[in-house]
C-alpha cells in the first residue's frame, strides 16, 4: 500500500465544460503539479451545445504533460489515476471506441421528444443517446470520460455507475433496467467508480507523459468529483459546487426519494449514497466582459440589491423544481451595473437556499458541514455573501477542483487508502472557515421571501415547497 511518505501521488484528470484540468497530488494534500488545456464550444439558439471528443483526448495529452512536467527532477511515482465528466454528457462510439458523433453536452435541448418518451429531464444522457441514435444511426452509447480511459488503455472499457445513472443505469439493482432492454449491446458494460479499469499503454503514455502501466481507475462525474475534493462525504454533509451553472450533492446512508425526479442519487464507491441535484442558475449568468474582483467591491454597496434577479444561465430549470420552461428575470431595474451585478450574485445564493429548503422538505439529512467548490469558490465575497444568505458556516478547501476529487478516488480505487473517506481526510485541505454574520442573514429574508413568491406565481414553484419554505423562513426569524 502506497500513502504519504513513501514518495507517490495521484492523477486526476477533469474534463470540464471550458477547460480539461489535471492535477498531480501527494498522499498528503500538496499538489505537485497543475496542468489545463481549453476546448471549444459550440452552441447555437441556446439549444444546441456540442463538442468535438478528438479535442478531449488531445487537451487531456496538454494538461496531463504540463501537471507532470516536474516530476522527472522529483522521483515521483504515480500510483494511479481516474477521470471525470460533465454529468449528463453523450456520444456514440464503434466497437473500437473511436467517436463516431459529436459530444453532446449537459444542457444541449434538443432531445426534447425522446425526453418525454422516457420521462426524464433533457439534460440527463439517455434522452440525447436516443436522439443521437435515431439521427446518426448505430453506435455505442459513450460517455464523455470512457473516450479518455480508452485512449488511456488501448481499447473499450466499462462505463462507470456514476456517469450511467443519467442514462437510465439502476444504482441500486446495479443494472441496467429491463425497459432498456431493446437497446442490448448499444448500452455500455458499467462497474462501480473506484473500480480499476486497466493501466496506461504505451502509446497514452507517450502522447500523456503518464507512465506506461499507471493504474486507471474507474472515475465520476464533475460534480461527485467536486464532492470528494470538498470532503463532504459522511452522512450530512454538502458540497455546493458553484461554476457555470450551481450543483449541491450531498452524502447519505440511504438514497433520498424524491417523485418528482428533481434530485437524484449517486451510488459512491463504498456502497452509500451521494444525493444531489443541479440547477441551471450560476455564475454563467454574470454579465460578460466586467472584473470580477472589482465588481465584487462595487457590489459590496448593494446588501440587499434594489432589484430581485433570478439568473438563469441556460433556459429551463432542472433543481429545486422542474419546469422546462423557465427563463432568467429581474423584477425592477438595476440603479447601477454594480447593482445588476449584485442582483445575480444574491439570486444565485437565494437559489442554493432553495435548494437546501427543497432537500430538507425531502427529508435529507443536511444537518452537517457545507463546503465550497467550484470556480465560483475563488470569490471571497460571493462566499462570504452565500454563508450569510444561507444562515449557516461553509468550509472553503485549499484546492476547488473536481480534478482532485479524482485524485482521491485514485488513492482508495488502487488501495492506497482504507476508504473514500479516509483517503478524502488526508488528501483534502480546508482553507478558509466562514460565519455567517446574523446582522446580514436578516436583511436578505424580505428578498428570499419575494423571489420564492414571484416562482410560484409564475407557476414554476408547487405550491408544497413555497409554503415549506415560508415555513422554514418564519421559523429562523423566530429562533433568531
């Protein structure tokens, strides 16, 4: 078994939505080396959204090279590695695993027929699969990582159960569902994450700079990923990962229901579960071309903003409610573009409020710490702000990668650690603690309470949760 001490560490590569990332990380926390590449989007209408998967493998050759270019003066061993993806992101493969179709991504609407074929949300992967299917003809329905542990092994491998479950995978039966049946040999083989899927071959190894025969393990999707790097993984606990768009997963002994399919569960490599959900509000709303750190400052005047904005970086809504058809707005005008701003960075964190209203109307247990990830993280006063909106302490780590979440998960996938836990508490390190600052939390419960008014009026808030919500409202005004 190889921990801290002994001289290794661990790779983990993050195919995201701007940027495929890798990091290099010892046993111990310390990233030895860094590494990112960018990829090309190509959107169209708000509807479309497609990438190229030749430019995955050879971003991933980038960032992979750059991460380890120090560690030949070092003597470090990789004792692993493992890969993630955007959730809901498909492609159709041969038999080689060579692409034969573009990567659709998380948010591409276009399988809108097929998504009310099957009852799921557009965004999940098995609506796009069938579209792809149906307009491209035959193929294997690939996940957006199995085209890098492909290229990786030198040949097809298992999909893993994290990636699988927004195309219709049983985590719980841990198979596929006879209603998929018909699809037989177009839908991949699936293994629980953490499991090893084979070692790097010689030519990965060449294009990569990783060594030949480095263990590859079988990884998750970005935002389990971003849960592991955050260490929220006993029962309780929360991992908020705020970047484009906002995803709350969270860790439990048993699967959270929810029948209306707005929060769904990830079966985690232990057997437990990691319940969640993703919203499509986020930092991708923010006006463009502006400084984040000097409109943070401006932004500061604004507590609470003159204007209500609910900003929604894609159409549609997909968590703390389902409604398809909603759309970004802002009741009232902004007095300045330090206001606007200050009105997005305050409807995110109203958002995540919901969120957590939503999860605990289910019955999930979030009774334990939150944490912080995700680029969003790298704002002291949208963090600051989003503990006092929320009422309750965050913890913000030292590195807010998913990238390092697939670090760990190599750790304890190669037996490098006894659990997932345990492998998450030596490698994670917590930066920052943050209070929430009671004076503050009283002054955005008027505009919580308007924004929550204004989603069920407009229809896309049941009604149950509205009045949960108020419920839960009136009763911290008290308690406080």
């Amino acid at each position: 078994m190889m921990f801290e001490g002994d001289g290794g560490a661990w790779l983990g590569i993050d195919l995201g939505t701007q940027s495929v990332r890798a990091l290099l990380v010892t046993g111990d926390g310390r990233v030895l080396g860094a590494g990112a590449a960018p990829l090309t989007n190509h959107r169209d209408g708000g509807v479309r959204h497609e990438q190229d998967p030749g430019e995955w493998w050879e971003a991933v050759c980038t960032a992979c090279r750059t991460a380890l270019a120090g560690r030949g003066s070092s003597g470090v061993r990789i004792g692993g590695l493992a890969v993630c993806g955007t959730s809901g992101t498909v492609l159709l493969t041969d038999a080689e695993g060579r692409p034969l179709t573009p990567g659709l991504m998380y948010d591409d609407g276009r399988a809108v027929a097929e998504a009310a074929r099957v009852g799921m949300q557009t965004s999940w992967a098995l609506p796009k699969a069938l579209w792809l299917l149906d307009t491209y003809g035959p193929g294997r329905v690939t996940h957006q990582p199995d085209v890098i542990t492909a290229q990786l092994t030198g040949g097809t491998v298992p999909t893993d159960s994290s990636h699988a479950l927004k195309t219709g995978y049983d985590a719980e039966r841990e198979a596929w569902p006879s209603q998929l049946a018909h699809l037989g040999e177009v839908l991949p083989e699936v293994v629980r994450s953490g499991t090893r899927l084979g070692e790097v071959c010689r030519a990965a190894a060449e294009a990569t700079g990783i060594p030949v025969g480095t263990p590859v393990v079988a990884g998750m999707t970005d935002g389990c990923a971003a849960q592991i790097a955050s260490g929220a993984l006993r029962p309780g606990a929360w991992n908020s990962v705020l970047g484009t768009t906002l995803v709350l997963k969270g860790a439990s002994a048993k699967p959270v229901r929810d029948d209306a399919g707005v929060v769904y569960n990830h079966r985690a490599p232990d057997g437990s579960w990691l319940p969640g959900g993703a919203s499509s509000v986020g930092a991708g709303a923010l006006p463009a071309g502006s400084d984040p750190a000097d409109m943070d400052l401006r932004a500061a005047a604004y507590e609470p903003s003159g204007v209500i904005a609910y900003p929604l970086s894609s159409p549609g809504e997909r968590f703390p409610f389902l409604a398809p058809d909603a759309t970004a707005f802002t009741l009232g005008t902004p007095a300045s573009e330090a206001d606007r701003w200050a009105a997005v960075l305050q409807g995110v964190a109203f958002t995540e409020r919901l969120c957590l209203d939503y999860l605990h109307q289910l019955g999930a247990p979030i009774d334990g710490p939150l944490t912080f990830t995700g680029g969003a993280a790298r704002s002291a006063y949208w963090n600051q702000l989003r503990a006092d909106v929320l009422g309750r302490p965050a913890r913000v780590p030292e590195q807010i990668e998913p990238a390092l979440g697939m670090a760990v998960l190599a750790a304890y996938g190669t037996g490098a650690a006894s659990s997932l836990v345990d492998a998450a508490d030596r490698m994670v390190r917590i930066r920052t603690v943050l209070e929430p600052r009671a004076s503050r939390t009283a002054r955005f419960v008027e505009p919580y309470a308007r924004l929550v008014d204004e989603l069920e009026t407009r229809g896309w808030l049941p009604t149950p949760l509205a009045t949960h919500t108020r419920t839960r409202l009136n009763q911290d005004t008290i308690d406080s």
